[in-house]
C-alpha cells in the first residue's frame, strides 16, 4: 500500500485552496478513489494526520475522507498490528468497493509521508496557507 502524490500537480487557487493529486494505490488493479484524483491535497493531510494521531491513540475505527468526491476511507482496528481499509463511494449502487488489511507501521508512514510531502512541495512552490499552518503543527518531528 501507498499513497501516490504527484507533486508537480501542486495549485494554489486565487482563493488560496491547494489541490494535487492524491491516491491510494493497494496493488496495479486496486486504487482509490482512481488514478490521477485531484483533491485539496493540504485540506486532506491535516484531516488524515489528525485521524491517524486518534487511532494511535484509541481502539476506535477512524475516517479518512477525501474533500472533493463521495470518497471516504474507514480505518478499523484488528487484532495485532493490522488495520482493515474499507474504501467507500457514496453513489447509487456502490458502497464499500474495496478491503484490504494492512500494518498499522506501514500505514502510519504512508499518511505520514504523504503529510510531510505536500508540506515540503508547498515549502518549495512558495505556497502558504493557514490550512499549510496546520498541517505543519500535526506533523510529527
């Protein structure tokens, strides 16, 4: 499992919105939501470093959710170190269209990378934001 960002997809609106594309890619005929979904890529690394920060500390399940789309992920604790990703389309007929177990290690880096990159990309295309502010304060160091 991984979390594809392409950096050079990196934009900043006129109104300040930062989008790019971000995927996740589980194996070359599973991805989520699909190959090339562009999506407010700092808006959704706060939102997934702010989740993954909940499941390390709970036994709960969590929700990664795309900003732009009916896409959502749930995160469900299973025994051990493995995580089940239920990966949802909210659209007539479609529902759950992907699960897969993975590590929790493995999937603590992915978000965490992913996080760390957007920020870096920012960093280097001279993108700030409040929302950029806020991703850099959940960030691990």
């Amino acid at each position: 499992m991984r979390i594809v960002f392409e950096s050079s997809t990196l934009h900043q609106s006129k109104m300040g919105s930062v989008t790019g594309v971000v995927y996740f890619d589980f194996s070359p005929e599973q991805r989520f939501p699909v190959v090339g979904w562009n999506d407010f890529v700092v808006v959704v690394a706060g939102w997934w470093l702010a989740a993954l920060n909940q499941i390390t500390r709970t036994e709960g399940e969590i929700v990664l959710r795309f900003m732009d789309g009916p896409y959502w992920i749930t995160v469900v604790p299973q025994e051990g170190s493995k995580l089940l990703l239920r990966c949802t389309e909210d659209r007539r007929g479609a529902g759950v269209v992907q699960s897969m177990t993975v590590d929790l290690g493995e999937f603590v880096r992915e978000v965490t990378g992913f996080s760390r990159a957007v920020s870096l990309a920012c960093a280097a295309a001279g993108i700030e934001s409040a929302d950029l502010e806020n991703l850099r304060g959940l960030l691990p160091n």
